[in-house]
C-alpha cells in the first residue's frame, strides 16, 4: 500500500488532494436495534492475526502513517464515522461476513442471541457496524521518488 501512496503522490495535479477511506482496526460489532433499544450482541473476530480485518486495516493505518512520516502528504482533514451492513437474518448476515470478510468470523453465541431477538420483536433490524477513517491529504510538492522506487524503475 506504501507503493500505491507513492504512485498516487506522484499522480496528482498541483491543488489535488487524497481521499483515503478505510475502516479502522477496531473489531466490528454485530448489533439489533428493537424497537428504540440498541444491542450490541456480539463482535466480528479475526480468525488469523495476519490475515484478518483488523490486521489488514492496522496495516492501511501503518501505511498511510509511512507517507505521512515521509513527508509525501500533509493531513488537511481526518474523521471517523460509522458504516452499517443490513441483514435480514442471522444466517444472511454469517454468510455475508464469512464469505466477504477474509479471515473474519462471528461468534455463534452472538448471532443466536441476535436470532433470538429478531424472533422476538419482528421489526427488529440486525446489522455489522465498523468504523472507518476518511483523510484528506494534500501532496507536499518536491518529493523525491524513495531510492528503492528510483531502482525499480530501471
């Protein structure tokens, strides 16, 4: 990812800037809103340290702090929001985050105690929710391409 911010340093036009946009490292929660009730059931789990979403977005964070550090962008904006997965069951939502989300899982107790509440209350709504980062960068004219991209290149 390091060589993609270089890449795109080097792409944008005087006055440009970089949006960066992607979740934070923080485990996502499984949550069913009943009625005006919020309940936080469960958390989505990496299944490997290295391969799961937390640690692949660590190292975006990592990634972008190496630019940073570099002297490659200069942060003009950073914020954080929330972003919501809908399911209508439990097993939608297991598929859904099994079969999407490399090296992630949700605990079984949770999602019975999800399907226990969308049973109960069937207007309830069921969802993952992460957190993810924006960033605005703007490019710091006058960057030199790292040693180790200048021998790439040749």
């Amino acid at each position: 990812m390091v060589d993609a911010l270089e890449r795109a340093h080097g792409w944008l036009r005087p006055g440009g800037r970089l949006v960066d946009v992607h979740p934070t490292a923080e485990r996502a929660y499984l949550e069913v809103q009943v009625g005006a009730r919020l309940v936080c059931v469960g958390r989505v789990h990496d299944v490997d340290e290295q391969i799961g979403p937390s640690a692949r977005h660590a190292r975006a964070d990592a990634a972008f702090a190496a630019a940073v550090e570099r002297g490659w962008f200069l942060v003009e904006e950073r914020r954080e929001f929330s972003f919501r997965r809908y399911a209508d069951t439990v097993d939608e939502m297991r598929s859904y985050v099994n079969g999407t989300w490399k090296g992630a899982a949700l605990e079984e107790r949770a999602l019975l105690e999800a399907a226990r509440h969308l049973l109960a209350d069937p207007g309830a709504r069921l969802w993952v929710r992460e957190q993810v980062g924006i960033v605005r960068a703007i490019p710091i004219p006058g960057c030199r391409p790292s040693p180790l991209v200048a021998l790439r290149a040749e």
